[in-house]
C-alpha cells in the first residue's frame, strides 16, 4: 500500500515574497532610519535622491504591457514623477533619469514591484516624519502620502493580485529572487547617496 503524502498547503505568494525578504526588509529599514533622513531638509533632500534612483529605474516596469497583463492597473501606481515632484518642491535640481533595470524575467520583475508596493506601507511612518519638517502630500512629501484608497486596501488589492497569479515553483522563486535585488540595489543606492553625508 502507498503511504499517503500529506502535503503542506502551498504559501501564497505574497507570503513566500514576505519570508523570503524578510532579513533585506530589516536591514533596509535600520539602514534608512540610521541615515537620518528626517533630521533637517537636507537629509530629507538626500533621501528623496535616494528614492529617485530607485523608482527611476523601475519606473519603466509600471508600463510593461506583460507586466499589466499579469496586474491589471499596475502603470497607475509608479511614484516616480512624484519623487521628481517632491525634489522641486525642495528647490533641489532633478537630476537624469537612472538607467532603467532589466529583472531577468517579468517573474523577477513581479518581486521588484513587490518591493516597491510594499514600501507604500513603511511609508505611513515616513509621511508623519516629513511633517516634522514641514512637508506633507502637497509638499515635499507627495511620494510617501497614501493612496487615495488608503495604504492597507491599496496593498490587500496588490497582495490579491500576486496571489491570484497562477505560478510555478521556479517562476516563484525568480520572483522572490527579483525582490532579494531590489532591496540590494535599494541598499546599495543608500549607501551611495548617504555616502559622507
Ligand atoms: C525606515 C524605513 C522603513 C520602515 C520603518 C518600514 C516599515 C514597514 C512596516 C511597519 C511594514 C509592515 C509590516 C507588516 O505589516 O508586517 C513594512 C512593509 C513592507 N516594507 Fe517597509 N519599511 C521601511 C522601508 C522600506 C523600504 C525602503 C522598502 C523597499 C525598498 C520597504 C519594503 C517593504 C515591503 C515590500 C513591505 C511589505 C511586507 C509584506 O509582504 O507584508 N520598506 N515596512
């Protein structure tokens, strides 16, 4: 008689992408805090240069047509021109727009915009800093304001989308694989523009 398997029920992806991560996510956040970015403006100013890297080079991956197949509405959530916003409002130079990434598949691309959509929920906190030294959603910080839906729908909405995707193991693991590089090209840009700061 064959022994009876019971398998463990499969994770959701969002979950995989949550576990998956969750060490870059720590050591992003305590990098992002150990800079300083809401100590005065000018710190504030570097930050923003910080998230013009990294939105710019996604910003492309918001009008892939594969990519809003697989997440319908995805190009009406970039951030990008509000960071470009945000850095005029401070009266600093915008500078080129970064080369764009190339993720090795539109799986691994799914784990860049899991980084970057997910960062909308941190964001909560960053948005009351800004308002220590005087910004807000019209102001400065238009970037990090919530989603006219409120952050947590927002998110559960994204979250049904991941988890709705029917994907194989292996184009799991490029998705998770894809969020691992973007919390590495996100630390790697902090440490950059933070750089003797
Ligand atoms: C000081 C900076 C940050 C703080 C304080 C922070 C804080 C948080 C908090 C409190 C959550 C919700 C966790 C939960 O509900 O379990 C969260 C989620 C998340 N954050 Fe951050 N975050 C920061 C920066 C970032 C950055 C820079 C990124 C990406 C580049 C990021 C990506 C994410 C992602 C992807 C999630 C979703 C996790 C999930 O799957 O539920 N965070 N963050």
């Amino acid at each position: 008689m064959n022994a009876i398997v019971q398998h463990a029920p499969e994770l959701p992806l969002s979950k995989r992408l949550k576990s998956g991560t969750t060490n870059d996510h720590d050591s992003v956040d305590s990098l992002v805090m150990g800079s300083q970015p809401f100590q005065d403006l000018n710190r504030y100013g570097r930050f923003l240069l910080l998230q013009h890297r990294f939105h710019g080079a996604i910003n492309a991956l918001y009008q892939d047509p594969a990519l809003n197949a697989l997440l319908p509405g995805l190009s009406e959530l970039p951030r990008f021109d509000a960071v470009c916003a945000d850095l005029r409002d401070l009266g600093l130079d915008v500078p080129a727009t970064p080369a764009a990434v190339h993720p090795a598949s539109s799986y691994a691309a799914l784990g860049w915009l899991y980084c970057s959509e997910g960062s909308n929920i941190g964001a909560a906190f960053l948005f009351k800093e800004t308002q220590q030294i005087g910004l807000g959603a019209d102001n400065g910080a238009r970037h990090l304001a919530a989603h006219p839906d409120g952050r947590k729908l927002h998110w559960r909405q994204f979250v049904a989308l991941l988890d709705g995707l029917e994907l194989s193991g292996e184009q799991q693991a490029q998705a998770i694989q894809g969020a691992r590089d973007a919390f590495d090209f996100y630390k790697a840009a902090l440490k950059d523009v933070f750089a003797g700061v």
